[in-house]
C-alpha cells in the first residue's frame, strides 16, 4: 500500500486508474495522518436472470400442494 499526502494525491489524480492497478491501495494522508483509503473497485455482478435461476434449481418429484398439504397434516 503506497502512502501520499492530499497535495500528491491532486498530482496523481489523472493518472489514479493506472495507480492503483500498479499499487493495489493507497492511503491518503494530511499532516502525517491517514484521512482517506482508496481501493480498486469490485466490478459487481450482474443480476441473473430467471432462465438461469430455473435452470439451477432442482426439481420436486412431488407436487408443492401435496408438500403444504403434509406440512399442515403433521401440524395437527
């Protein structure tokens, strides 16, 4: 982790991108002291869509209706 103060930071903010691939993670520091961290961001993931969740879920021998049916049975 490379450590600059704020006026640095101002210099190297064109270049922050190419930075932080070569760095990982910089802390800002005014008068000495940490005041800021800057990290890589996470490229989120998409949300998938329900295609995909159908695919990926198992399938039920036996129909939902006759699982609640049992379920309330048992209950009393």
């Amino acid at each position: 982790m490379r450590s600059i103060s704020v006026r640095e930071m101002r210099v190297v903010l064109p270049k922050l991108e190419e930075l932080l691939a070569q760095e990982g993670e910089i802390l800002i520091t005014r008068n000495g002291e940490p005041v800021a961290r800057v990290l890589p961001a996470v490229p989120q993931r998409g949300i998938p869509s329900r295609s995909e969740l159908r695919r990926r879920m198992r399938w039920v021998e036996v129909g939902s209706e006759v699982l609640i049916r049992e379920d309330r049975d048992a209950r009393g």
